[in-house]
C-alpha cells in the first residue's frame, strides 16, 4: 500500500497540467483542464494530492503523469512560473491589453487591427524566448524588439510609459536623480516615435524569401489495419524523372495506431527544406510514404487486427499508458515466443500530389488525405507507379491524414517568423544534393548511397531466396557511427 509523503522539495510543489483530468463520479479526484496551475501537498508513487490555484477550496488526487513539474516563485504567497523579467512582462502586457482589446472589438474601435497585431508579434516573440532555441545574440535581440513593441502599443492605448535603459530593463525610479530620469524619458518618447515612424514606413506586409522554399509536415493519423509494428518513410518525390527530392523522415508506428516513440507522440513533424524555384516548378511533385512492416515473413489478416487511429485518437491516453501500451507492443511484438523472425517487408505505398498546394502565391496550410494501397506481390516502386498512373487500383478504404504547411524563407528566418511552430527541435528533411543558394556557415557532409544490384551464390539453396542488406559506417577504433 502506497504512503503520502509530504512535498518538501521546491520542484515537486508547483505544476502545470497537461492534459484534462475528469473523474467527476469518484470521490476524492480534483477535476483539472490543460494548463491549470496546481499547489502539490502531498505525493505518492502514482499520485499527488493537493489543489488548484484559482480554488484552493477545493482539494484532491491527481494523477502524476498530468502534471509537469515546474520552478516557481512565491509573490506575497502567489504562486507563478519562474521566468525571466521580460517574459513576465510580456504575460502582463497581454492579460491587460487582452481585456482593452475585448472593448475595441465591441466597440469597433479603429485602433482594434494594430493591437491585435501587436499582441500577435509580442505572443511570437514570448514563444521564442521560452523556447530556448535562441543564442545570446539573438536573445537580445528580441527582448529589445519586445520591448519596442510594448511601449508603442501602451502609447497607442493611452497606458503609462516605461522609462527603459538601452537593454531594454525597466529603470528603478528610487535608484536614479530626477535629473536623470528626465532624460531617459525624453529618450524613450523618441525612440517609440521612431518606431512607430518605421513601422509605418515598413508596412505590415512580409517580403518572402524567393529563393528559399520549405514544406512542414505533420503526420496526423494512419487509416489501416495494423497487426504489426512498421516504419512510415516519408519523402518529396519527383514524378517526373521518377526519384526522390528530399532525404526520408521516418515515423516508427505501432500496431496499437499511434507513434511507437513517446517523444513522438502528437509531435510527429519535419521539416522539408532546401527547396528551390526550380524544385516548385516541377510538374508533378509528390508527397510519397513508404511503409515497412516489422513482423513475420506472411501478412495475416485478422478482424481482430483491424484498428485505426482515428478510434485511438478519440480514446483518452495518459502518458503512463502509452508507455504501457508501447511496452506491450514491443515485448509482445516480437517473434521469439512464436519461434518467427523478426524482418523488414514491404506494407504499401501513399501519395498526394503536392503540385496545386505549393504554387499558391501566399503560405499554405491545410489538411490533406493520402490514399494508401497495400503491396501484394508488387515491390514499393512498382505499387508506387501505380499509384501515380491511378491504374488498377479499385476502391480505396486505407488513407493518412496530414497537414501540410508551405512557409518562404530560409531556416533561420522562419525560426524567427514562425516560433510557435518551431518551438521543438523539429527534425528537417534537407534536399538531395545542393541547394540553389548555400549560406555562409551551412556546413553539410553527405554521402549518398545507391544499390544498384548484388550477386549471391546459391551455396546449398535449391531455389532464390530474399536477402535483407544492412549498410553501416565504421569510425575509428572498432565502432560504428550512432546516426547511420
């Protein structure tokens, strides 16, 4: 029997919920929505007892797979995130133009579209700095643009002005002469009418980058019936000259429906870069899938077997689960208790053309439906062909469902522009071969490989046989390198 034992730890008493707790019919469980903070009293191995901070009246038990743990401060015995000063600010400034804002929409204000604007650059650059993707450099330089765009948007909104050293902190008004504080404040009306002066001139429109393209991809559900494990390989294909565009980007994905990788869970993304004009204008590019099975030598279809993501999807999965449910596909999975080896086949081929999507002129996003067929006795080109040629294929009750994203601009750029989307270390997908234009420090060493054919004596073997090939790169002293 599990023991509460109080929290003394400074991490273990403060939490954030990450995803909705509801156990309204049994007694002693504290209800909780995604992102509500929690006080922990009280844990045990599986659970915490304690309350929400915005009803500390009501207490109880909570799973501790919900929570993550989070560092704190304790303001005159409030509890809040510890972050930087300009992150507390920025949270400040947007509760409180939140609520003006609400007013100018009802009141159909004509200063609404510039506040909106402003509160969607400053929720950005928030975005970026809690991210910890950024150096120093260019952390400096977006709490200096931050700032910028507080104190033109408290002048739009008639709020006070902040006095600001050239960092960007706020000044200690007890700390300073009037003489000095007099200055400063004159510095700073000039500075925000500076900016204001080149926000106008610069206008709201973004100039895109024509010579870089990229393609993110997010990988919602897979449509099919599982009955083991496999790898999905996604790739840009060039229907054209009939080869691959891009490197592949592989997805491990379970019998169960869902990622075999936790970390992968709802977070299955790539990015797609290093695409040209040239690669635009082809005339027929596509968004190809591979997928291998994990398993025995025969498919064996089962009823039993037929699970789809979708279903699971709408299931409620808690991270201690999905672990178990990934233990169980691996250990269950495998094929010494059946006396089976564990090898690589052929599952099937989907495909969407991506030709209307890309040469829109503005950034596309959308949702879109991959048809997937089975490989019978077909290899993966030849069931790919097919698939293209939309010959023989009959009806098709298998799809994936992904969103697509088309952005402009290099890497850099749309780390900048677009943090909430590259606020994870996405993976990326670069281009085979060269790009049309390298940058400086964009270092790359890569080897390409293509097997072309193999020869293999029959020895003792009376008949063909398949041949699984397994290429690995030696390094120094005996060992292999991990990222082959």
């Amino acid at each position: 029997m599990s023991v509460w034992s109080d929290c003394n730890a400074k991490q273990a008493e403060f939490g954030i919920a990450k995803c909705n707790f509801d156990q309204e019919t049994k007694p002693h469980r504290l209800n909780l929505d995604v992102g509500d903070a929690v006080i922990i009293l009280k844990e045990t191995t599986h659970w915490y007892y304690g309350y929400r901070q915005k009803a500390k009246e009501t207490r109880g038990i909570f799973p501790k797979s919900y929570i993550h743990l989070c560092e704190y401060n304790n303001v005159n015995g409030e509890y809040c995130i510890q972050r930087t000063d300009i992150v507390e600010e920025i949270t400040k400034v947007l509760l409180e133009w939140g609520s003006i804002a609400k007013d100018y929409f009802l009141t159909t204000n004509p200063s609404f579209p510039k506040i909106r604007r402003k509160m969607n650059e400053l929720n950005n650059n928030r975005a970026a700095l809690i991210s910890g993707n950024l150096p120093l450099d260019e952390v400096r330089k977006v709490k200096l643009l931050a700032t910028n765009q507080i104190d033109t948007g408290n002048k739009l909104l008639g709020l006070d002005m902040v006095v600001r050293d050239e960092s960007g902190d706020i000044l200690d008004t007890n700390a300073i002469c009037t003489t000095e504080l007099y200055e400063q404040h004159m510095h700073a009306v000039q500075r925000i009418d500076k900016a204001n002066r080149l926000s106008s001139e610069r206008g709201t429109t973004r100039t895109p980058n024509k010579y870089s393209h990229n393609i993110l991809l997010h990988v919602n559900a897979f449509v099919c019936k599982f009955q083991e494990d496999s790898d999905l390989l996604f790739t840009l294909f060039d229907g054209e000259t009939h080869k691959p565009i891009s490197e592949n980007y592989v997805v491990k994905w379970s019998r169960t429906g869902i990622a075999r990788d936790i970390d992968q869970i709802d977070n299955n993304r790539v990015l797609f870069t290093d695409l040209s004009k040239s690669d635009l204008a082809i005339a027929k590019m596509y968004l190809v899938c591979y997928a291998i099975r994990i398993g025995s030598m025969e498919f064996k279809d089962s009823a039993e077997s037929k699970r789809t993501s979708m279903s699971i999807a709408n299931s409620m999965l808690n991270a201690s689960s999905r672990k178990a449910s990934q233990l169980s596909v691996s250990s269950s999975g495998s094929s010494s208790s059946n006396g089976e080896y564990i090898i690589r086949r052929p599952f099937g081929v989907a495909c969407k053309d991506l030709t209307p999507f890309i040469n829109k002129s503005d950034d596309f996003r959308g949702n879109i439906d991959l048809p997937f067929i089975m490989c019978e006795k077909e290899t993966l080109d030849g069931t790919l062909r097919k698939l293209i040629a939309n010959k023989d294929i009959g009806k098709i009750d298998s799809k994936m469902a992904v969103t697509i994203e088309v952005l402009r601009g290099d890497i850099k750029q749309i780390k900048e522009e677009f943090p909430r989307l590259m606020h994870t270390n996405v993976p990326v997908a670069r281009k085979m071969g060269f790009p049309e234009v390298i940058l400086p420090g964009d270092v790359r060493n890569d080897l390409y490989l293509t097997i072309c054919s193999g020869e293999f004596a029959r020895i003792a073997k009376t008949s063909e046989k398949n041949v699984e090939c397994r290429c690995v790169w030696p390094m120094s002293r005996d060992t292999l390198c991990p990222v082959c």
